[in-house]
C-alpha cells in the first residue's frame, strides 16, 4: 500500500503528465510555423483554374473542416484531444483521404518484428558477452572480442548497412534489395522464410551495432561490480564462479540495462528511420520519411504521438521494474 | 602447545613492473610468528605497516604483484602440517571457510547488495557443504539464534540492517562451518564503540564455543586490550614487539609499542597524548638498520645501519631494538668481566663482541641472537 503511494502513483502522474506536454508541444509546433496548410492545400488544387469566390470559400471551409482546423486555436486543441481519445489522428494529407491510424497500423507490425527481435537479441548478447568479457579479462577471446566490437561501434550505421546491402544484396545477391517480403500474405512457410530472408539484413546490421554498443556498456558497468569487495568477498569464500557471475556481478549491473532496454522498445515506434530507408523495408520509419517528404503534417503528428506515448510508457515500465530488481529502490 | 600456523622468515613483496621500471614494494620482510591453536593473536601497527599483506599471505590470496618471495607459511590444523606454498589454488578454495576464514573490515560492503541475507548464507555454505536447502536454512537460522542474533535478518536485504548487525551477519558468515583458523582484518573499524563492544564480545563467544584460533589485525590498540590474548606489533613490514596482551601493555619495550599504547587515552589522566612523530617509511624503499629509527625519540648510531636482532626478554616476550640488544650485552659482558677478572684483557676480549657504530656486527654472545 505504501509502495503504491510513495512509488507508483506519483510514477503515473509522471507519466501522464509528459504525454500531455509532450502532445501539446506536437499540436503546437505545425501552428507556429508559416504557412496555412488549407491555403497550400487550397493553392495546390487551383493552381490553373479560376473558381468562383463564393464556391472557393465553402471549398476553404470544407478543408479546413477535414483538417480539423476551424475555430481558435484553444476550441482546435480540445477538439484535436477529443479526436485523439477516439484514435482519430485524422486523414494523412499526403495520401488523402486515408487515416493516419491506418497507416500506422500498416506499418507498426514490419518495424516491431524487425526492431523488436534484434534489440532483445543485441542487448541480451551484448549484456552476456560483456559481463563475460569483464570477468575473464585476459582471455584470448575476450581480447579478441573487444577489438573486434570496438572497430565496429564508432563505425557510422548507414555506412554499416550501406555496406551489408552492397556486400550481401548487390555484389552477392543472397539477400533481397527491398521490402517486407514477397508473395501471398499468411501463414505458410514460404512466407515467413521471405519475411526472414528479407529482414535478415536489416537485423543484422542492427544487432551488430546494438551488440557492440551494449557489449561496451556492459562491460564497463560489469568491471565496476567486479572491483566491489562483495564479488571478492564471494570469490575468497569459493562460491562457484557461474553462480558468481549471475547471481553477482549480472544481477547488480543488470539494472542500467533495464532502463536502456525499455527505452530501446519505446523508441520501437519511431520506427527504425534509416535502416528502413537504407532496407527499404515497409515499417513506421519508412513512413516518417516519405511524410517529412511530403509535407504531410498529419502523419508526422501521429508518428510523433505514437513515440511520446511508447517512451513514456516504456519508461513508466522500467520504473515499475526497478523494485523488483533492486531491493534498495524498493525500501527507500 | 600446539601450533596451527606458523609463519617462518616470511618475505612477501609486491613486484611490480611499468614500463620497464621494476619496483619492489617489501610489505613483509623477514617475519617468524607461531599462531597457538585456540588464541586470539592480535597484530597491531599503523597503516602502512604489512598487516593486510600478511592476512592476504595467510589466507593464500596471492594474486600478483603480491610474491612470496622468502620464507614459508605452514598450517597446522589436524594431523600432519601443510606448507601454503605446495597447496593449489583448488586445495586453497577447498580449505577456505571450512579450515581457513575470513572476517572482512566493519566498513567493507561485503554482503551482495540484491540478495537476502538467507540468500548469501545459502551461497557461502552451498560452495563447501553439498547439502538440501532446507537443512542449510534450518542450520543457519539455529547458528544465529546460538550467537544471539535475530533470525528475522535471514529474510532481510543488506541495506535494512544496521553497520552493526551487517557485521555480526559477516561474523557469523565467516563462522558458521567451525573454521579452526579465523582472520579477521580491522573487524571493528567504522563501528562506533558500543558496536564494537558487542562485536568483540561476538567473537570471543565464537572462540570459546567453537575453539577455533584468530588472528585479529587492527590499529586500534583498545582492541587489542580486550580481545586479544598476544600482541604482535608491526612496523614497516618487521615485528618489532610480540608478548602476552597483559604484559605488553604493562611493560612494553620497545620504544616503538610504548608511543602506540601511550597514545591511548585514560581514564583520570589528563596530560596530553604525544602521538608519534612522522610516518611509517614507503616500502619500497626503506630506511636501513632499524626501520623505525628515523622517528625514534632514542635512536643510535648502531640503529641506522645495523637491523636489531629479535631478542627473548622473558616468557612469551620478544623485542627488536638496540636498546635491549646493548643493555643485554653490556649484561654479557659485565657477566664475563666478573667471571674472569683480568682487568687488562677484559678490553681487548670484548671489544669485537660489542657492536660498534658502523662496524661489522658480532652475534653478541652465546645468548644475544635467539630466533
């Protein structure tokens, strides 16, 4: 009970709070900038033809009407928050008349199975690999290891991935070049070999950075346990080393990797922006791109919302994970 | 009496080598004590001193730089005795906690943040006893209630407790599978003083239910005054004094011991405490003759440059210091004088026998050197 109100709910109104900053800041921001978008729309559609003033005036209305834009600023903002309660991020203006929630949707599933996957194996690879490389420092293959992942880290992604698709896609074409996959939807096998096939690539250019990435960390976090006098205390007494490197030195550097795996899996829904370019591959990120490409306000708005909510949850989530973890956060 | 470890001429140095650089860091140099079985043996000194690096040489916990470069360490536990030197590292492991234990500094976090105390128990006795859970809990839990501690700790995390319960927790941590060697380093330290009491308290109930020996390293001579049975006072990594607890802090000798007790505080005396001037010398490079001599009130010529020899001064009672090693000798003298009273030849006789300033030493007599 006291749990619940010293931690928990002030962690929810937290959480609460930032999403509504956070959507008031995305509401705000297309407004501040120049240009009316009903006049561009307005303008874009009449660019050669003479239209009677009365009839461009009902046609301004009607579009600005779709665009949920009439009335003050404050009547727009509750009406806007209304709609987002209904989940209603209304029509992408880029392909009108289609909801944003529709094409979010389309696209939500390629970036989650393909950023998913390869975040839960680069970070429990690169966890494991690290911890270990920390324990046996003077192991020919721990050395090995991080020289080989400390060339890879600072190497920049697109350059990363631009070099697997040339290497693996176009000089020896093992891979396909783009998309999702091929062939008929469902759940046959040939399906889900060419969704595999076509996100291998894709997750392994991103395991190969986030395992580099998180090996570093984890490494460094895992050296700093391992120097404790309770890890030398359990070493003088001969409690058997796996139990010592789980139990010990795992276990008490495993609480920043919690945190940084739950923001990895909020940011899920920016989608993964480059990889899906580089890839090609139809997920949220591509989407963002062909938005900002194409001006259209209402898509970028919902791709930015469905990412302030996913990190904020994400990070509601490793706060009400911590307790359970560590000991000491729970009796503060 | 028997002895359970006995330490001969020991020498262990931390070698080190940077960039081509080799330095040698001599912690303990040229140290002989025999541990008697059921005792506690304290070993005092100030930081700095050799007193970590002869607990690590006691435990076997020799990971580099730390060299056993002379000398030897020989337990006796039961039956035949073991030279440290010819254990392996797995013999080592197998030994710890069961023969050999260790209870860590008062201020160490030595408990795993994230597990319960049970939990830590748990692992500690799994690694030496194989036995069911359930019968490892029960033993533990009836362990504490035999020491006096609340079994309700079991289910508690390290940062619910007290620094003081965290201590008797490690204690009974380090205790619970009987060691017949116990090792504790500056067990009380960063405890305040109504802990310590009940801590020191802890550990002689533990003695004397158990009959295991200790060996207990602190600066802190008050401790030493209430727990410990011998004293054996280091300094710069060389017994200086070694004598019964009564009788060291009744008579100590050298001059050395006497700052380190004078500089405790009494009850009804108001003058001031003199601490000792100065610092222990760096290792790596110390003084000549008697380490001690930069800082003592009474140095000699002979103390730069000759080493004192370790002398019997009466039952259980050696000191390292010219100044007994020269009152002895004018005794020896003063003795041959009498038994054949030449006058003429006394000089000559007895001149090389005296150890004159930077002259080459003699052994001074049948009886000067013992040990």
């Amino acid at each position: 009970m006291d749990l619940l109100k010293t931690y928990i709910l002030p962690r929810l109104l937290q959480w609460l709070v930032v999403i509504v900053i956070g959507v008031t800041i995305t509401f705000t921001i297309p407004r501040l900038l120049p240009g009316d978008p009903v006049e561009q729309t307005l303008r874009r559609v009449t660019a050669n033809t003479a239209i009677d003033p009365r009839a461009m005036e009902s046609f301004q209305n009607a579009i600005r009407d779709m665009y949920g834009l009439q009335g003050s600023p404050v009547e727009q903002y509750f009406r806007f928050w209304g709609r987002l309660f209904q989940g209603d991020l209304g029509p992408s203006l880029g392909a009108f008349p289609t909801p944003v929630t529709t094409i979010i949707a389309n696209g939500l599933p390629w970036t989650i199975g393909l950023l998913g996957t390869s975040i839960l194996i680069s970070w429990t690879l690169g966890i494991l690999l690290g911890t270990l490389a920390a324990y046996y420092p003077n192991k020919l293959w721990s050395q090995t290891l991080d020289k080989i992942l400390i060339v890879i880290y600072p190497v920049p992604y697109f350059i990363l991935s631009l070099l697997l698709v040339m290497a693996f896609a176009y000089y020896l074409p093992i891979f396909p070049l783009v998309g999702g996959a091929t062939g008929r939807p469902g759940f046959t096998l040939a399906y889900i070999g060419s969704i595999l096939r076509h996100a291998f690539l894709p997750a392994l250019s991103l395991v190969l950075l986030g395992t580099s990435f998180r090996f570093l960390i984890a490494k460094a976090l895992a050296g700093r346990v391992i120097a404790s006098s309770y890890v030398s205390y359990a070493e003088l007494a001969a409690v058997p080393t796996p139990r010592i490197i789980g139990r010990y030195v795992l276990r008490n550097s495993l609480l920043p990797q919690v945190t940084d795996l739950a923001l990895s899996l909020g940011a899920l829904f920016n989608g993964a922006l480059i990889t899906e370019v580089v890839f090609s591959y139809p997920g949220i990120g591509f989407q963002l791109y062909t938005a900002i490409l194409q001006a259209d306000f209402n898509l970028i708005m919902g791709v930015t919302i469905f990412s302030i909510i996913g990190i904020a949850t994400a990070v509601l989530i490793a706060d009400l994970i911590y307790p359970l973890l560590d000991p000491r956060v729970r009796y503060q | 009496m028997h002895i359970v470890a006995n330490i001969n001429d020991l020498r262990a140095y931390y070698i080190t080598e940077a960039y081509g650089v080799r330095r040698t860091v001599k912690a303990v140099d040229g140290l002989s004590i025999a541990i008697r079985q059921n005792e506690i043996y304290g070993i005092a000194g100030e930081s700095g001193c050799g007193k970590s690096t002869l607990l690590k040489v006691l435990l076997g916990m020799l990971t580099p730089p730390l060299t056993i470069v002379g000398g030897s360490v020989t337990y006796n536990f039961e039956g035949e005795p073991v030279d440290m030197a010819s254990l392996s590292q797995a013999e080592l492991r197998a030994m710890r906690w069961k023969e050999l234990s260790y209870v860590p500094q008062g201020s160490m976090h030595v408990l795993n943040p994230v597990r319960r105390i049970r939990d830590t128990f748990r692992d500690f006795i799994g690694a030496h006893v194989r036995a069911p859970r359930r019968e490892i809990d029960e033993r533990v839990r009836a362990y504490l209630v035999e020491l006096g501690l609340p079994d309700k700790v079991l289910g508690s995390f390290p940062h619910q407790l007290s620094g003081g319960m965290r201590q008797r927790v490690t204690i009974a941590l380090a205790t619970i599978l009987s060691p017949r060697l116990i090792v504790a380093d500056e067990p009380t330290t960063a405890l305040d003083v109504v802990v310590q009491r009940g801590v020191i308290q802890l550990l002689q109930e533990i003695r004397e239910r158990a009959g295991n020996t200790m060996v207990v390293v602190t600066h802190d001579m008050g401790v030493h005054a209430n727990l410990t049975d011998r004293v054996a006072v280091l300094y710069a990594g060389q017994l200086m004094e070694e004598a019964d607890t009564p009788t060291i802090f009744a008579q100590p000798r050298h001059p050395y011991t006497q700052h380190l007790i004078r500089s405790l505080p009494k009850i009804d005396d108001r003058s001031e405490r003199v601490s000792i001037p100065g610092r222990p010398p760096a290792l790596d490079n110390p003084p000549g003759g008697c380490r001690f001599h930069p800082r003592c009130p009474y140095a000699m010529e002979v103390c730069k440059t000759e080493v004192p020899l370790i002398e019997q001064v009466g039952p259980n009672h050696r000191v390292a210091c010219w100044l007994i090693n020269e009152e002895r000798m004018g005794r020896i003298a003063a003795r041959l004088a009498n038994a054949e009273p030449r006058p003429l030849a006394t000089d000559t006789q007895l001149t090389p026998q005296r150890p004159s300033p930077g002259g080459a030493r003699s052994a001074g007599g049948p009886e000067g050197a013992i040990r």
